[in-house]
C-alpha cells in the first residue's frame, strides 16, 4: 500500500481502555509504525463489546488496528530493559498511565528523554498535574459530569444523564493525536524534543465552553452560562406522521421558504425570521410552529420538501442501518477483511483523504504479544535471548522459535 502521512514515524503506544487508543489508532492509520505495549494480562478493553473469541473484542478490534502488540512485564528487571532499548528506537512515547506510576515504573518523561532526547513524549493526564486534583482517577463518566456535559442534560432533557457514548474518551483522543503532531513539527522545524500533556479535566470543559461559555465571557457577566438557541430553543428531532426527522432550518431564506411552502406566511412578520436576533429570541415560538407543521406528514414528505428548499435534513438512522445508508454505502466507509484468529470483520475505514499518502487500515488489531518476538528481533536480540523471555514469562505472546 502507499505510505500513509507518518510513514517512518515509530510510536511507543503504553495506553489502554479508550482515550489513548483512539489517539494511537489515528497515528497508525496516518502511517505510523505503531507498538503497542500491554502488560502479560492484555488491554483491559480485549475484554469489553461483543466477542467471538476471548481478547478480541469488537470495541478492541476497532481501535487497535494498525498497530503491534508486544506483550511484557513492565514490572521485571528485564521487561524494563527491554523497554529501555525500545525507546531508543522511536520518535513518540504515548501514555495515559498516572504521571507517578509510570515515573516509578522507570519511564517518566525525564527518564525517558535522558535515553532519546528528542523524545516526544505525550502524556494524557485526567486532571492537569499543576491542580490539586493531578493524582486523582479519571474515566469518561467523570469527565462528563465535572465539564458540564452531564448538567446539559439535566437542564436540557430534565433529567441528569450521561451521553451514552464515550464521549470524552473519544473527543480528548483526537486532541491527544492533534498535539502528537503539532510537537512532531516542531521537532522537524528545530529538532527539538518536548513532553506534552493533555489533561482530560480541562480539555473537555474547553470543548463544552467553545458554544457555552455565553454571558460569563463578559464581566461582569450580563447573562448566565449557556448557548440559548440550544438549550432553551425547543430544537429536536421532530415527530412527522410515521417517525421523526431531524430538519434545521437555519438561516433567513430556509425559514421564509420553508413557512411560505407550508402556508405559514404570516408567520414570517409575526416572529420576525428576517432579522436573525430577532428570529434567535422568538426561536422557541418557531420550533413549536415546525413541529406541528411537520406533524400533519410523512417522514419522506418533509425529505422530499427540504431536498427541494435546500433545507439540511435527515431521518434518524439506528447503528444497524447505518451499513446500509446510500452515502456511506457509495463512499465505502464500511469495509471488510478476514482476521487471522477472528474471520471476517467489518470495520470502518479511515475518514481523512490525503491525495499523496493516503490513509488505509494496513494491519488488523494483533492478538495479545502477536509481534513480541517481531519486535524483540527488531531490537537486536538474539534467537536464544528471545525465547528465555519467553520461558521466563518477562514476554508473553506468539513465539517463532
């Protein structure tokens, strides 16, 4: 396959469960030789979503492709020589350990650039490490309720809840992949190395602030936390006749289109859609109107009359149909292959398209330790070394001798 973006680029992947996997998963499909570190008992994810075989589960399966396994006893004299050697032959050192663990395991970030200077080293902290919360845990429902997210809901939907999608996870891994490469070019600018730390804490609070922050970007602040037009607008996905749609009519000429085709033209003056502050005050009064509007047809009539007004709109779409849309259907984002131990899977490609190196899924999620013997061979051991780490049980995975 051609090279993707990162070719050339080798990655010391010690992350596990969620966060830091997605952030790695994307480093591998832009090209990176990515190896992922586990301890002798595996990812804690191998075991989490649907499984046909134990240590593989489809959540796993997802976002660990394109990348090595090596399977070793970080806590032995020997696991952490090996280790050791490895760091000296990679570009990025990638964790989302606590700073105090991975320091007293021996690969903190001072300890590791004492072996590779120009070491990349990027950390994925739960609460940045100059507060007073540094050593406390951190996993995605915590996140979710200490940055805002869970209280949206409450005031929202009325009632608090979590989104029930690793939410936090997922958006603070593509954060952690973006800083992994802002510091790769600056280290091909200058040549210099740096650590990076990516606080979950602060990252996700940021992120909910960017629409939210409102009335307390001002002081003293002239109106509560909160984008209005979301919260308090009445904006959902609408019941038509036979189901709901999802319809946003956004600007000036959606709204005054959509209320002369349904009859509603009196409506234009009467909650002021032309002028756009005026229209966000009375938003609630037009969201309630295009619901009952939209409560006397069909789901593909409403289709049918956006397509024709140029109104963004959709039905709503279950997990299990998603295979089957007309557009990701006609792009190719679901795509299937044969695992070694799984069979066929489906999986979905990588989204981003580079015209001269594209991304591609090029090597499928590895069985606990698939690569150890690979990658120790890679290091300069010796046949007999290798196979005394893994009578020892220091490595634990596929042997070849």
């Amino acid at each position: 396959m051609t090279p993707g973006p990162l070719s050339g680029i080798r990655v010391l992947d010690m992350t596990s469960v969620v966060l830091g996997p997605v952030a790695t998963a994307i480093l591998g499909d832009y090209g990176a030789d990515v190896i992922k570190v586990e301890p002798p008992v595996g990812d804690l994810m191998r075991a989490n979503g649907v499984s046909l075989n134990k240590g593989m589960s489809s959540i796993f399966l997802a976002i660990n492709r394109n990348k090595r396994s090596l399977a070793i006893d970080m806590k032995s004299d020997q696991g952490r020589e090996v280790l050791k050697r490895l760091v000296s032959s990679i570009d990025v050192f990638v964790h989302n350990m606590r700073v105090r663990a991975i320091e007293r395991l021996g690969f903190g970030y001072e300890q590791v650039a004492a072996i590779k200077p120009d070491i990349i080293y990027c950390v994925a902290t739960g609460f940045g490490q100059d507060g007073p919360y540094r050593d406390k845990p951190a996993f995605d429902d915590i996140i979710q309720s200490a940055s805002g997210l869970v209280a949206l809901n409450r005031e929202n939907l009325g009632a608090a809840d979590y989104v029930p999608s690793l939410m936090a996870d997922k958006t603070i891994g593509v954060f952690l992949s973006n800083a992994v490469l802002a510091a790769l070019v600056h280290r091909l600018r200058t040549g210099q190395g740096q650590q990076v730390e990516v606080p979950m804490y602060e990252t996700m609070t940021a992120f909910m602030l960017a629409e939210h922050l409102g009335g307390l970007t001002f002081e003293p602040a002239p109106a509560p936390a909160g984008y209005a037009r979301v919260l308090a607008g009445g904006r959902r996905p609408i019941p038509t006749r036979d189901g709901h749609v999802s319809m946003l009519p956004y600007t000036e000429h959606h709204w005054v289109s959509f209320l002369r085709d349904a009859g509603q033209e009196e409506a234009i003056d009467r909650l002021q859609v032309r002028d756009r502050h005026s229209r966000n005050r009375n938003i609630k009064e037009l969201y309630t109107l295009l619901t009952q509007i939209v409560g006397t047809e069909t789901t593909e009539h409403w289709m049918q009359v956006c397509e024709r007004l140029d109104i963004p709109a959709t039905p709503i779409y279950a997990f299990d149909q998603l295979p089957e849309h007309p557009h990701l259907k006609a792009v190719g984002l679901f795509e299937r292959a044969e695992h070694p131990t799984q069979g066929p899977i489906r999986y979905v490609r990588p989204t981003m398209k580079f015209s001269a190196s594209p991304t591609a899924v090029r090597k499928h999620a590895p069985e606990l330790g698939e690569d150890s013997a690979a990658v120790l061979t890679e290091l300069g051991f010796s046949r007999d070394e290798i196979a005394a780490m893994f009578d020892s049980a220091v490595v634990v995975g596929t042997r070849t001798d």
